[in-house]
C-alpha cells in the first residue's frame, strides 16, 4: 500500500483544545513502530483508507492573536485544516468563522476543512447549538462534528471523515484537484476499510 | 559491537577456509542451526539486527564454501560428516551466549588447526586416485601447473567459460549497457529475448508493474518464451520475490543469480560473448554496443540448445549437465557446484550475500579457481603475467587505498592465481593455470617462512609486508613441497602459524573484496573524506565518528594487536555492505570534482561563478533560492544522465535515490559553499540594516519576562539555555541543512522537557511557540536568523511538510515575532490578511497603546518595491518622523539596489488608487494620519517606476517579505 502524507492543520482560539484532540487521535492505539514525533505540537498518525495509507502530519498552531499573522506558514500546502471551538465559548465560534473565510481567502485550494465542536462533555454550560454549528457547516462544505477529547467522543470519526473527503491519488495528479467530488466516489471503498 | 561482529565473520571466514566438502543435507542442517545460533548469541550480546546481518553474511560464504566443487565419491562421506560434525560441535560449544567473540575466534581458530590437518588428510584419502598419483608424482613445475589446471577444469561447476578473467561482477558492471535496460518496454523486450537462448536475461522496468523485473528467456517447454521476475527493492536492498536472500545492489544480484538458480528456474546467463570476453577492453567494446549488442555479430548465438557447441573441450561434460532442465534429480548433478546455494530456504530471514562469495565463486564458476589469498600477490601475478620477470608487490598490502587502485587498474585480477578452497592450505601457492611463472608461490613460501619464524611477530601485517617488500624473490621454486608442507604442519607447534597465516588470507581476501565497484573510482579521497566528514559534520552526541571510536573500543579491549589490524580490514566489507548509499555519495562528491565529467564541469563552473560574482544576487533569499534550484536541476539531471555509471538504479533502490541524491548535492554543491554563503547572508543583513535591527530587538525581548511573552508553562533554566546555544554553535559548523535541522529538533526537544518539567502534560503550539520565542531571545545569537534562513531555503522541499519542517516554521515564526517586536503592531497591518483583523487591530491599538509607543513603531516604514517582472519585494525602513520622501527614495534606492532611481517614485496606494508622493512630504506624518482616521484602510507605500502602469499589480500576499519567503516554501 502506497503511503501518501496529508499535511493538517489545526486552527483555533487558545484553549479550545486544538492539541488535546490530536494527542487523542496519536496516542489511542499508538503503535509503538512509529518513532514519536518529539513534542505534541506535531504529530503524526497513519491510518488506512481503500487501497491507500494515509499519514497524517498534524501541524498544531498556535491560537493567540499575537500569533495569527504566523498562521499562513503553517496552513500552506495543507490537504485538511481541522478549525476546533469550544461549545462552551461563543467567541470560539466566531474565531472559527474567521479562520474558515482566512482559508477561503489565501488557504489551499481544495482543502478540506473540518469544524471540530470541542468539549461536548460540557453541554451543560453549552453556548454553541449544535444546530448552528452544522447550518454554519452545510453552508461553506465542511465536515462537522461534535467531539470531547477527553472521553475520547468522535476523534477518529472525525480523521476518518477526513481520509474519506481526501481524493485517492491518481496518477499524474496530486490530490488537490476535486476534492469533493472523488471523495464522494470514493466513499464506497473507503467505507468498507475505514 | 563492531569489532565482536567483524571478529565473528572473521571466525566464519577461517572456518569456511577450513570446511571439508560435506553432504547435501548435513551442509544445510548445519547452516540453519548456525544461523539460528549465531543470531541468537550475537542478540544476547545485544547485537541486534545488524550483526545477524552479518551473521548471514559470513555464513552464507560458510555454506558456500561447504559446496566447493569436489568431485562425489563414496567412502568420503562419512569421514566428512564426521569432521563436519565434529567442527559443527565445536561452534556450538564456542557460542554460548555473552561469551566474548575474541574468544571465540581463539578458540576456533585453535581447532580449526586442528581439523585442518585432518582434512588435508581427508582430501588426501579421498582425491581421485589418478590425480593423487599425479599429484604426488609430478615433481616440476610444469608438470605441477598442468596438474592444477587440470584440476580446475574438474573441479568446474559447469559454467560456461574456463579461462576468462574478469569476474562475473566485472563483467556485469562493464557490460550493463548490454543487459541493464531500464526503459525497455514490454514489446521489445520480447523482441530481443526472443532470438537468443534459453537462460539470456534482461533487466528492465516494466511499465506494468512499475517495478523492476528480470526478464528471463525460457525454454520453449515451458509454452512461453519469457518469464518475468519482479525485484523488490526494500529500503535499502534489492531481492527476487519469493527470495530471501537480498543484495545491496542490482549487480550483486545478477552476478549471485548467474551462479545460483535461487527462486528462478535455472541460473541466468550472460551472453557468450561476454562470457568469454578476456579483457576489460573487449567488455568495453561490448557495452559500446547497448541494446544494438543483442542484434550485432558480435552476439554468436550458439545454436539452441547451445551446451554442447561450446569449444572447450574439458569442462563440457558438467556443463551439459548444467544446461538440462534443473528439477530435483539435477540438483545431485549439480552439487558440486561451489555456488547452488539453497538460499531461499532461510524464510524471509534477511541475509546479505558478502561480496566474498560472489567474488569467490564467480571465480570458481569461471575458471574453478579460488582466488589466492593477497591482492598483493594477484597484483603481482598479474604483472606478471604480463611481464615474466616477477617484480616487487606493492608497498603495502594494508592499504585500504592501495586495493582499491589495485581494483580499478587491474581489472582483470581475478584470473590471479587461485588455489580450491579445500586445497588451499595445501595448494597455497598453486601458480595460475597457464602462467607457468613460480614467482607468487614463491612469495608465498616465502611469507610463509617468514611467519614462521615470526610467529610472536606483534603485527601480522608489517610482518608480511615487510617479507614482501624484502624478500620478494628470496626462496626458490618450491612448488612439489606445498602438499608435503601441509602434511608436515600436524605438529602442534605449527599451529599458531598456521592460525596467522589463515587471518591473514581471510583478512587480506576481504579487504580486497569489498573494491570491486565504485569504491575504486575515489581512490585519493576515499579515507581522508570520511574521516573530514566525521570530523566536521557528526554530532558528538549522537553519531560517533565510527573510525574513532573503533579505535578506541579495539584498544580498550586491549585485543591483540594482529587481530586488530585484520579486523580493521574487514571492516571494509561491512561498509560496502552496510551503507550502499554512502558509496554513492562518495562516488557523486568524487565526480563533482572531476572536471572531466559534464556533471563536475557543471558543479566546478557554478561554485566559481558564484564565488567570483558576489554582486549576482539582490538578496539573500534569491542567492539561497537560485542555489537550491540549481541543487534540484542537477539533481534530476544525476537521475536521468548516463553520467552516472552503472545508473544508480542499479544501485540504490528507487525510494532512496532522491534522498541519496540529495546528499550528495549537499556534500558536492553546499560544502565548498557553505563559508560563501554564510558570509554573504551576513553581508546583506549587515547592508540592509537588519543585522542591527535584530540586535535591539533580542536586548528588547531579552529583558522581558516569560510572562510577557505569553508564557504561561515553566521555562529552560540558564544551564539549559546554555545547551541550546551549545548546539547552536554546533549547527552552525554543519554545512547539511538536513543535520542543522536534526539539531533543532534536538532543541526543541530539550524546551519540550523543560516545559514538561516532569508533570508528563503534552503541550501544544499555545504554550511551546511564546516558549520557543523566549528561548531563543535569551541565546542572543544573530547567527540564528542566517541559520534559520539557509535551512529554510536550502533543506529538500520534501522534507518541509514533516517534524523537521514544522519546527523550523516554528523558529522561523519565533524569529519573526522577535524581528518585529518593537513595531509588533504596525507589522501586523501589513502583515494581516483582513480588513476584519485590522479594524480589531485598531481598536486595540489606540485602547491599548501602552506597550509599544508610539514613536518606536512610528520610527519604521514598511515600502514595497514594485517591479514588473519581479512583482512585489517588502523592506522595513528605519524612516523617522521628519524623514522626507526624497530621504526615503534614497534609502529605497539603496535597499532595493535600484540602479536608475531617477525613474522611481514613493507611491501610496490606498483604496485602488496610486498617489506619487511629492519630495517634500513626510511619509511618517502621512502614516499617522491615515491611522487616525476613524475607518482605517488597507495602504501601502510602493517604490516603482513613475511611468510604469500599475494597474492592479499589487496584492496582499505579496508586499512584505515573510510571505515572499513562504512563497517559495511551502
């Protein structure tokens, strides 16, 4: 199986939780072949899709304001870009909207962007709806989903929505052309696998 | 664990030279179970995977060598089995686990002495009669070189041609033009195989499967006419599916495959032509003709089946037997041949095949010859041969290097005396077939002699060498005497001589074993540059120079000096057979200097021009930019010229080659710049200003504290820090911009583990980029910025997605907070990529204005260059309130080494209109008042030409430098 490494990257305000969602994804079923990466600001995992593997190299930014003017390093070249709120903070919200039209704007064509409503295990002092998270979605093509990387809710379903959404690799092309739409025929295989 | 494995080869290798001939099953029972035991007791002894390598290594010529051509005949079995057993016996007892190595070849070393003289005993009792009396009788030397030639031709396995000297690799590698055809499609590889016999073979990639194949012409019987043989190139060897033995080349796995049928159905065949070939210059003539060779006369093609047409008389019964159909029966007809190793049966175990065995047996398939132990001899005898008067052997036997030239101008070495392995204590010296010149055996007697009354002599070596250099022709032609030596020497006495005399044939044996290819080709530089390499580019950490601390182990040991030395030879075989893809780098670096080559013309003419012409570049990112395109073009053009000879997708498997490449850029292209570029990138800073700018900046940063910069986790101590500038100053030294990265990571690792502090939390970008910041403020090194810069713009794009480049964007986005920091804010106006983040910006700015005041960032002006063909450049200005416009056209002029500024003009451009701005006014004042307004818009001041149409040139993403600079990256 060929190895294709998809370049991530999380977006977010400071403590929604960007890094504790990716150390989930890493750190459950770690597989001690792989050398850890030497911090949590980068990680990688691979995981299989149809006939491919896809490695995910996870480039973590940093979500001060101070910091956002780096974001553009960070999120060139990505396949994904994984934006994490808090459901718990209105503002977070807002942050995510900037950061999805910042992509529009000067991010990779074809990215695939995923909206991640961190810390569902707090929905009693919730001030997302989910509701409003999955209209906000539908209307700009992203994935959504709610997660809690602490009790470990939706963190692989929501890499696993990110294979499936990445086109499978032909041949002279490099995956970034039409995203949507080979992710959709490719949902079948990957189904089986994933 | 170096030395324990070299020594344990070494064991191996006196064994092999000693195994008596065996039977089939015993030969292969003994062969696994030493295997097993052998990984076993070189794990406990923490080997790990390497040394079983080499295990399989030094066994796989063990096994070999237990199948030496002998002819069959019964009443010997038993006897051998017995010695077989009993020498089987003895290495169990020898390696038990955690029992020193050095030990172990004592103590093997001992009873193979032992054995030795039971089986020349043996080989006496059992030769055939004819020849025995023969042996015995024929006392002159004519007689005797008849004997032996005789002997090599019953002795031979079967293969095609008796009397050619070039080994089978030597040949390959001569003639891959011929064989070697990578583009070839499926359509014409038919086409060529067609026409030629059964068992001719091409090496291709076939479009299908996108791998290697051999192609391989079968027999009509098999209803097709060619089968196809995928080769697997795992990361750094190549192997036949269904195989298990691997090959660090596709050279080595061709030459193994002539010999040895393995996974295929029969052993490959070179063409006749190449076969018989005598000379280098005739293999020449051959791989002139390319693909054109299988078409051309020069091709005789024996009639189909071909065995029986081929002209030499006294080797062509075995070989019909080797041309018949290879099923089980044939496998007892072919079990004499040296080679036919059932090497497959290991399982998936991965086993190297040492270069030795196919050196050897290439030999023995060829002219049933074993090669006779020193190159020094051979060199000699091939001299020889040429001249009949004996001359003195080179200098020095011990000489890495002098084997390696021996390598390269004597090709055709392996036709060199040799002497069966099982014969060879007795046959030591046994002149070369048709040269009826003693000299070399008398050379032979004579080191010999002189071992033996050398015997406590410290150092083998100089022992040797000095009875070469002194005593060349000192003992005359005592060829009869031979035998009769051997069968003297069972006194115990004589042992310890023999012992010595045996390391040294393995020893000197392998040492000129491991120069059979590329090696040879950078005979002047080969040990002084690996030695600079460690020197300069290791990391004292991590990556022990290998020379150095062998050395150091070896002595601790205190290991007798005459082992040692050998040891240090064998060495040379694991090097070639451990790192392929270093000899590749070598051999680019070496070609790189060769101006003789297209290729080294080319790198020789751009590092002068470079050097010559300082004023090429306008910046530092465009001189770094054009010598990394000029890495890359150079790079694809090594990949696909036919420069590079043999390609080295023969040698490196395709995975690696990029990454191979790559460093051989570096070492060819980035090492004798490295001092250039370094000084240049600190020119421009020091010319634009911005060396200066940093300067303050890190004092700034520098004074506040952790919290100040957002740091909320526990930060690198002093001590800490002082480690961090340690490795600094190491990366600094390292022209690699691979390695530097290799130390940044070490870096950040080390920040990771202050910040973790024992508490075992993972921290993410939040906490570890201010962290990473404040780190690097407090090392106060300028040298960080250029640094930073040659990696960024240097290191192999590939590698920019992964860890490493994560961290480098990191310190490069540090670095940029800290350049920035007394104008943070007015940066990010022009850094920000929304008008959303810059209207949030100015409400913090005039809620907030306590942190920067407002004169310090009002000091600083940020002016793009706008050019045609070039698009946007984006400079900082140190411009002061009351700087006019015509000051700021000239400092622009001077930045952007404009060479007509009086054609150039400050503009402003806000709302899509441009403003010239008149000489008199103040670019600062101007600023300020279009930051006052309440609804602030995007602007910029641009440096163009005045008559230049503007229209719509601008944009975001190009008017300042972090994002040119990503630009080219990412």
């Amino acid at each position: 199986m060929a190895i294709r490494e998809l370049k991530v990257c999380l977006l977010g305000d400071t403590g929604v939780g960007k890094s504790s969602i990716v150390c989930r994804f890493v750190q459950d079923h770690f597989d001690h072949n792989i050398s850890p990466t030497i911090g949590a600001s980068f990680m990688t995992k691979t995981v299989p899709c149809g006939n491919e593997l896809h490695k995910f190299l996870i480039w973590d930014t940093a979500g001060q304001e101070r910091f956002h003017s780096l974001a553009p390093m960070y999120y060139r070249g990505s396949a994904a870009a994984v934006i994490v709120y808090d459901i718990t903070k209105q503002d977070s919200f807002h942050t995510l909207k900037k950061w999805v039209k910042e992509l529009k704007e000067h991010g990779p064509e074809n990215i695939v962007v995923a909206i991640a409503g961190n810390k569902c295990d707090l929905s009693d002092t919730r001030e997302v709806a989910m509701k409003d998270a999955k209209e906000y979605a539908e209307s700009i093509g992203a994935i959504v989903v709610e997660t809690s990387a602490k009790n470990a809710i939706n963190i692989e379903e929501l890499f696993q929505d990110i294979s499936r959404r990445i086109p499978p690799l032909i041949p002279h092309q490099n995956g970034s052309n039409g995203a949507m739409k080979l992710g959709r025929q490719s949902l079948q295989p990957t189904s089986r696998c994933c | 664990m170096r030395d324990e494995r070299r020594s344990f080869s070494h064991v191996q290798n006196t064994f092999v030279s000693l195994t008596p001939y065996s039977d089939h099953q015993m030969r292969r029972y003994t062969r696994l179970t030493w295997l097993d035991k052998g990984q076993r007791t070189l794990g406990s002894a923490g080997a790990g995977l390497s040394s079983s390598t080499a295990v399989g290594t030094a066994w796989t010529r063990t096994a070999a060598s237990c199948e030496l051509p002998t002819t069959p005949r019964g009443g010997r079995a038993g006897r051998t089995e017995a010695v077989q057993r009993q020498s089987f016996q003895m290495t169990m007892e020898v390696c038990r686990p955690g029992q020193s190595f050095f030990k172990l070849i004592d103590t093997i070393a001992t009873e193979i002495g032992e054995l030795k003289q039971e089986m020349v005993q043996t080989e006496f009792s059992v030769r055939d009669e004819e020849e025995l009396i023969e042996c015995l009788s024929i006392e002159k030397e004519m007689a005797k070189n008849i004997l032996v030639e005789k002997k090599a031709f019953l002795r031979d396995s079967g293969y095609e041609s008796v009397a050619y000297k070039p080994s089978i690799l030597d040949k390959l590698l001569h003639t891959h033009p011929v064989w070697l055809q990578l583009g070839l499609s499926d359509y014409k590889v038919q086409n060529v195989l067609q026409e030629q016999p059964p068992g001719t073979f091409l090496v291709r990639k076939s479009s299908k499967l996108q791998k290697k194949v051999v192609s391989l012409r079968v027999p009509e019987e098999f209803g097709f006419c060619i089968q196809e043989f995928v080769i697997r190139e795992s990361s750094y060897t190549f192997s036949l599916e269904g195989s298990g033995i691997s090959f660090s080349d596709i050279f080595r796995l061709v030459a193994f495959y002539c010999i040895s049928r393995d996974v295929l159905p029969f052993t490959l065949k070179l063409p006749h032509a190449i076969v018989t070939a005598k000379s280098d210059a005739q293999l020449e003539d051959i791989s002139q003709l390319g693909i054109d060779f299988w078409k051309s006369s020069v091709n005789i093609r024996p009639k189909y089946p071909p065995p029986s047409s081929q002209p030499l008389p006294q080797g062509s019964v075995k070989r019909q037997s080797h041309h018949l159909p290879l099923i089980n029966g044939v496998h007892s007809l072919r079990t004499r041949t040296p080679s036919e190793l059932e090497c497959s049966q290991t399982n998936g175990a991965l086993c190297f095949i040492n270069p030795l065995f196919l050196k050897v047996h290439s030999q023995d398939s060829g002219g049933s010859l074993k090669r006779d132990s020193t190159r020094a001899q051979e060199a000699n005898g091939i001299e020889r041969a040429k001249s009949p008067p004996p001359r003195p052997p080179p200098p020095s036997i011990n000489s890495h290097r002098t084997s390696l030239q021996l390598s390269r101008a004597v090709p055709s070495e392996p036709s060199m005396p040799e002497t069966l392995i099982n014969n060879r204590h007795g046959n030591l010296d046994s002149p070369k077939n048709a040269t009826p010149i003693p000299p070399p055996r008398l050379k032979k007697q004579a080191t010999i002699n002189r071992w033996q009354s050398n015997d406590q002599s410290p150092s083998l070596n100089s022992s040797c060498t000095s009875s070469f250099d002194s005593q060349p022709e000192e003992s005359p032609p005592q060829k009869p005497m031979q035998n009769m030596n051997v069968s003297q020497i069972s006194n115990s006495p004589v042992q310890g001589t023999l012992r010595l005399q045996r390391l040294s044939d393995m020893s000197i044996s392998t040492s000129s074993s491991d120069s059979f290819e590329y090696d040879r080709m950078v005979p002047a530089f080969y040990e002084g540059d690996s030695l600079e390499d460690c020197e300069e580019e290791s990391d004292q950490e991590s990556m022990a120079p290998p020379v150095k601390s062998r050395k150091k182990r070896a002595t601790s040991l205190g290991f007798s000096k005459i082992v040692k030395t050998h040891l240090r030879k064998v060495s040379g075989v694991f090097s070639s057979l451990v790192t392929p893809e270093k000899k590749m780098v070598k051999k680019i670096a070496a070609m790189a200097r060769d101006k003789c080559t297209y290729f080294g013309c080319l790198v020789q003419d751009y590092i002068s021009f470079l050097q010559e012409n300082k004023d090429c570049h306008v910046s530092s990112t465009d001189m770094l930019h054009t010598i990394r395109q000029f890495m890359t073009q150079v790079k694809n053009y090594l990949a696909q010229s036919s420069e590079l000879d043999p390609p080295i997708e023969s040698l490196i498997p395709e995975d690696q080659i990029d990454a191979v490449l790559e460093k051989a850029m570096h070492k060819c292209i980035l090492k004798p710049l490295k001092g250039y570029i370094e000084n240049m990138l600190k020119n421009f800073r020091t010319a634009d200003g911005s060396w200066n700018q940093l300067k303050e900046n890190f004092l700034l940063v520098k004074k506040r504290t952790p919290q100040e910069l957002g740091v909320l986790t526990p930060t690198p101590e002093a001590v800490d820090v002082e480690k961090i500038r340690v490795k600094l100053s190491t990366m600094q030294k390292m022209y690699s911009p691979e390695k530097k990265v290799m130390l940044l990571l070490r870096i950040c690792k080390l920040i990771y583990t202050c910040m973790e502090n024992n508490s075992g939390r993972m921290y993410g970008a939040d906490d570890f980029l201010p962290v990473l910041t404040y780190v690097i403020a407090q090392c106060d090194m300028l040298e960080i910025d250029t640094e930073i810069e040659y990696m960024m713009e240097l290191l192999d794009p590939s590698l920019l997605h992964g860890e490493g480049g994560y961290y480098l964007t990191s310190a490069y986005g540090a670095l940029s907070l800290i350049k920035n920091f007394q104008e943070e804010q007015a940066a990010r106006l022009l850094n920000s990529e929304t008008r959303d983040t810059l209207k949030q910006w100015h409400k913090r700015r005039t809620t907030n204005r306590s942190i920067p005041s407002i004169d310090d960032f009002q000091n600083y002006l940020r002016v793009a260059l706008q050019e045609v063909d070039n698009g946007c450049t984006g400079k900082t200005l140190r411009v002061k309130p009351y700087t006019t416009t015509d000051d700021v056209c000239h400092m622009c002029a001077q930045r952007f080494n404009v060479k007509d500024p009086e054609n150039y003009g400050l503009f402003l451009y806000i709302e899509d209109t441009w403003q010239q701005l008149s000489e008199d006014t103040y670019p600062q004042k101007i600023k300020a008042e279009l930051h006052s307004r309440p609804n602030l818009q995007v602007f910029h001041f641009v440096y163009k030409r005045i008559n230049n149409d503007p229209q719509g040139i601008i944009s975001y993403d190009n008017d300042d430098d972090n994002n040119n600079d990503n630009d080219a990256d990412f």
